[in-house]
C-alpha cells in the first residue's frame, strides 16, 4: 500500500498509526538477521504514534501524518543515540536534531529507527560497521550496497515507508540500485545538511529511499530549502509545481558508460533496453564524449580523503566518545583512541587525506584535484545546455557476494565508478528500477540532470513507469 492510500486509511479509521508502527517493529523483529538496524526506537515512536491518533481524530495533523521514516545513523536526533556506525562515538547521545528530521517531525512523520551503514559513509558495501554488514533482503548472502545499505534495506524489508540516508559518491544510488528501489540525490546544498555527521563536507548529501517515486518527491519537497543553520544550504524556493520540461525528451549517453570491462553483461542490456524503450517513445538518445572521465574517479578520492582527515580530526577521545583505557598521557591517549576506535577503512582514508594534504604534497594532489573538479563540473553542466537528462547504469554489477571485494580496497572503489560524477559536479540524480538480472537481483537506471532540476527527476520517473 503506498503512503497516498495508507492516508486514506488512516482518516477513515480503518487502522491507526499505532497499529502501523507496531506492525514495523514485528517487521523488524522478525528480520533481525539482515541487520539493517542499529537501534529501533520503540518507546518513542509507539508514544509519537498515538500523540498523531490524536491529531488525526482532531483534524490538526501534518501532511505526513502516518508515514513511519528510518534514518541513517549518521543523522542527529535529540536524545538518540547516533554512531556514524563507529565505535569512536560509543554511546554518544545527541543534544539536537538534524534540520532534515526537525522538518519531518514538524510535519509528523514517525522516526522508527536508525539504520546501519558503513563507518562514517565511507564504503560502497555496508561491510565498514562496528556493527557488522547489512545483508541483501532478496539474497542473504550478497550486500545491498553502501554506505547507505541499512537505510536501503530498511524499505526493502518493508518496516518503514521512506528511508534518510546519506549520499557522499553514490552513497543513495547504489543501494537503491542494489535493492530495487528509487534512490534521490539531490543537488548539493538543496538539502540541509545541519546535524548530519560530517564525511566530506563539500560533498555530502542527505538522500531519500522509497518504493515508490510519490513518497520520495512528497519527502523532498518537505526536506529541502534553505536553512540559515546550514551556511552550505541554497537560498533558493524548492519549485513543487509539475515540471515545465514534457516529453519527448533529449537525453545523453556517455560514450564512456560501455568502456568499463566490468560492465557485467546483464546490466549492460538492461540499460541498451532502456535506450530503445525511450527511442520508441519518441525521445532523442545521442552519444556524447566525456574526455574528463577518467579523472573523475581520482579527483573525487583525493578530496573526498581529504575532507575526512580534517573532518573526523574531531573524534580524539576527549570530549565523547570511545575513550582508550589504559593510556600515560595525552599523546597515548590520541593515538589509542583513534587507533581502537576507527575502523580499518576509515583509518586507510585518514591516511591518505592526511597524505595529500601535507605539505610536500599539497600542491601536486589536493589543489589540482580541486581544478580538476571544477573542470568535471563545468563540462558536466555544459551538457545539459544541450540535454535534459544523463543516463547511466547505476553500478557495472548487481549485489555482489558478502566479502567478496573485502580484501581488496580498489575493486571497491572503482564500483563508484558511475555515481561519482554527479557527487564531483554537485548536480541531482535519481535511481530508477530497471529490471532484473538472471539471480533476481534488482538493476538499477541512474538519471542525472541539471541544478536543482529534482522535480524533472521526479516527471522522468514517472513518465519511464507509463512507458514501460
């Protein structure tokens, strides 16, 4: 049942938020072994449930009144614990609430949850938590994709309408790819980013999952704008009338988007499917050269690397947080703390951030990759003077095995490889089911656009689901 008719439901009186929330919790209960939670907040959302009884049966609820929301734990709730899936920030108790789920709560949403993801996002698996790997709901033993892979499985599973997560490279994308479902990364600086745990900052998102494209858009629109909390957030009115842009429709395709080798053979004709489909629509599909392709990749690591040196030279041991026993002084206490406190993938990029950032190296790594970034930007933008949309595969592969990329960090980066683009140019995309491979695991249709063009994200979407 999609949001719209649960609604329907709810002020007819044929069930109740209480009933809704107890029955996602059961879910969840009965799941446990995929791990998508890190801590379901019982108490809070059963009381949060029957206050929004209330205002149903008064006439006085929020247009979201109903909807039953995970959170990515790396999103501040006050007086909720929050971890960024770490054990450096073991039993941190937040003392606010992140504007994104401030803005959901004024519209009474329900938090119900907050999910596993990779430490501090950084990972395409969800294999980097102090809490262990989210497992794939539709194959227990493949992942569902990182670093927002609890959040994805969260609505997978069915024990929440709509999940936050979060999208540094693709972070949104290719869980929502992994797990079949429609996954948002907005424009940088659409959404507040205000009380989400800091990864990369200039690079962060927070993003949306969802079974269906009307929950996602409705969320967005009521998550995003601008907030003087956030100095990052765009001064700018979130447009929600329909979008003025209507098929047929001038699309683009990477010529570069076949060159992986990787490319697994499947997802390749799914996507060479989903060119025809649009063509017989009566869409215009051309081939562009990208030149800046292979600098992408490079360029989004050795900032993103950077940023978190910097970022996470917060979590000392000091003020919060794992605290290592045993250390003789200050110096010992640093270095044991962060040492047992960090996972090995969050350690491997404080390391080389801390590398590119020094002193002998600064000017050779992080300040050309910062040209090459506003290079990638500029000839990404340059495109959509000519094109409406970008597609894209979302991921060379479907769900890979669990372990099957853990000892080697390269084969794991590179399966960033189409996600990243729109994260180094800063501009919206959205994952759109597309099928499935011989396995049943989910493809996923990535959809890139211009600035702050979300809601043509959104028409696209709903114009691919009539077309086919």
């Amino acid at each position: 049942m999609t949001f719209f008719k649960l609604q329907n439901e709810l002020s007819a009186g044929n069930t109740s938020c209480f009933e809704i929330v107890s029955a996602f919790i059961e879910n969840i209960r009965s799941k446990q072994d995929l791990n998508s939670y890190v801590e379901v907040f019982e108490d809070s959302a059963l009381s949060r449930a029957k206050e929004i009884d209330k205002k149903i049966e008064a006439g006085t609820q929020g247009k979201l009144a109903g909807l039953v929301v995970s959170i990515k734990d790396l999103l501040c709730y006050d007086q909720h614990h929050v971890s960024g899936g770490s054990k450096i920030l073991e039993g941190f108790e937040s003392q606010f609430t992140s504007s994104a789920v401030q803005r959901l709560l004024d519209e009474d949403a329900i938090i119900i949850g907050r999910t596993n993801c990779d430490e501090f996002g950084m990972g395409s698996s969800n294999e980097n938590s102090a809490y262990g790997p989210v497992k794939n709901a539709l194959d227990t033993s493949r992942v569902p994709g990182g670093s927002s892979g609890g959040a994805a499985v969260s609505v997978q599973q069915g024990s929440c309408h709509v999940a936050i997560g979060s999208d540094t490279g693709g972070s949104v994308r290719q869980p929502a790819s992994f797990c079949g479902l429609y996954g948002l990364k907005p424009t940088y600086s659409r959404i507040s980013r205000y009380g989400l745990l800091a990864y990369a900052s200039s690079f962060d998102t927070i993003g949306l999952f969802s079974k269906d494209i009307e929950s996602c858009e409705l969320v967005y629109q009521t998550i995003a704008g601008h907030d003087p909390l956030d100095s990052t957030s765009a001064n700018k009115s979130v447009n929600i009338a329909p979008a003025e842009k209507k098929a047929p429709y001038k699309i683009a395709i990477l010529k570069n988007a076949f060159a992986d080798e990787g490319l697994q053979g499947e997802v390749k004709d799914h996507f060479q499917a989903s060119i025809e489909k649009l063509k017989n629509a009566g869409n215009t599909i051309e081939e562009v050269d990208f030149p800046l392709m292979d600098y992408i990749l490079p360029t989004y690591y050795i900032l993103t690397t950077a940023e978190a040196s910097s970022n996470l030279s917060r979590y000392d041991g000091v003020r919060y947080g794992y605290r290592a026993p045993k250390t003789k002084n200050l110096e010992s206490l640093y270095k044991m703390s962060r040492s047992g406190g960090f996972g090995d993938e969050v350690k491997r990029r404080i390391f080389l951030g801390t590398f590119v950032l020094s002193a002998s190296y600064y000017d050779a790594y992080y300040t050309r990759a910062q040209k090459a970034r506003r290079l990638i930007r500029q000839a990404t933008k340059k495109m959509f003077e000519d094109f409406d949309f970008v597609i894209s595969p979302t991921s060379a592969t479907t769900a890979f095995k669990l372990g099957e990329h853990a000892s080697d960090p390269l084969a794991m980066y590179l399966s960033d490889l189409y996600t990243v683009q729109a994260s180094v140019a800063g501009i919206p995309a959205i994952v759109i089911p597309d099928g499935q491979d011989k396995n049943g695991l989910p493809i996923g249709l990535q959809v890139m656009a211009d600035d702050f063009k979300e809601q043509d994200l959104f028409s696209f979407s709903e114009y691919l689901k009539h077309i086919g």
